[in-house]
C-alpha cells in the first residue's frame, strides 16, 4: 500500500516536529556501514539471515488482531519488532521482518530489502551468550497537545519494554523505548498499517 502525497506529508511534518532519528526501531540494529562510494573504505559482506522459526517467548497471532483497530496494529508490530531469539535470529532485522504481515507496503519493502552488514554489537553478544531471547511489553501512552487522527492517519505513542532471558536462567536488564508511530490505510473499508516508527 503506498500512502498518497498528503498521507506521506503529514507523516513527514510530524516527525521532523517530534524528534528526529531512526525510523527502523532497535538500538540493537547495527548501524549501516559506508557506501561503496567511499573512496577507501571496503564494503562489509551482508549478514546472512537466521534460520527461521517461531521465537521462544512467541509472536501475536497476526490473523487474530483486529485491523479496524490502529492501536491493536500497532501493539502486535511492536510486540514482533522487538521479540528475538539468539537461537535462532542473527540479528535484529529477523525480528523485523517477521512483523512485515503488520506494515504498510512500503515499510514492508523497506524491510525486506534491508540487509546489516555490520555485527549487532556487544549487547547482542552479550544476550548471545546466555542463548538468551526477549519478552516485549507494549503499552500505548497518550500526550497532550498530539496531531489528532483521521480517519486514514493515525499518530500514536508507545512505551515499549523489552527484556532478555537466558535460557541458562540469566535474565538482563529491560531496555525501554519511546517509540511513535504512524499508522495508514488507504481508506476506512481497509486494515491499518504501521508505516513509520521513529525513537525518542
């Protein structure tokens, strides 16, 4: 689905208001290495994906999540964005992408197209070690003084915590993100869909 011109704009006039930053989620998500126009700089081979299958603390049962609703849509693509397992993912990204069923088309393209090619970093070793996976915990919060939603728009706000379980018993500190979204739909007969997502 690819969201009409003023759909886009205001989606756009929103973020450059509220904050500016990644628009893919974790900090966990390694950052993108320099371009192959650099005169000296080698250009890392992409990371394979993981092996597939179902993390350990499991994933919203996307055919159950009412689509006329923008803050279950929401939720559940929060909810999977963020669930991982170091069993069986070898990044971030697979975690992404198993949230695709949630995201407009355009995210979702955004999404399948992106490959790291720069190691998740030392956190993720660290959950690596302890074969640990995450339990996520998404709870919208509201704010004042927020753009008001349309009737194919939709601004939210989401307080996200996520934490590490090892399978040997260890179990990490919560990580907390702030994240708003936007969430679109072509018309009100469709489901909504998440398009956007930028951390506070």
């Amino acid at each position: 689905m690819t969201p009409p011109p003023l759909k886009r704009a205001a989606a756009a006039v929103l973020l450059a208001a509220l904050v500016s930053g990644c628009s893919l989620g974790s900090p966990l998500r390694p950052r993108p290495t320099p371009s192959s126009s650099t005169a000296t700089a080698p250009v890392a081979a992409p990371l394979p994906p993981g092996r597939g299958g179902t993390p350990a603390a499991g994933l919203p049962d996307f055919g159950k999540v009412d689509g006329g609703d923008p803050a279950a849509v929401a939720k559940a693509a929060l909810t999977a964005m963020w669930t991982v397992d170091t069993d069986i993912d070898a990044s971030p990204m697979d975690a992404e992408r198993r949230a695709v069923p949630m995201f407009t088309a355009r995210r979702a393209e955004g999404a399948a197209s992106m490959t790291p090619r720069a190691q998740p970093g030392n956190t993720w070793v660290t959950w690596a070690s302890h074969h640990a996976f995450t339990t996520v915990q998404a709870q919208q919060s509201h704010e004042d003084g927020g753009p008001a939603d349309g009737p194919t728009t939709a601004f939210q706000r989401w307080v996200v915590t996520v934490t590490p379980k090892g399978r040997d018993g260890w179990t990490g500190p919560p990580e907390i993100h702030i994240a708003l979204v936007v969430l679109l739909r072509d018309d009100t007969a469709q489901p909504w869909r998440l398009d956007t997502l930028t951390l506070r």
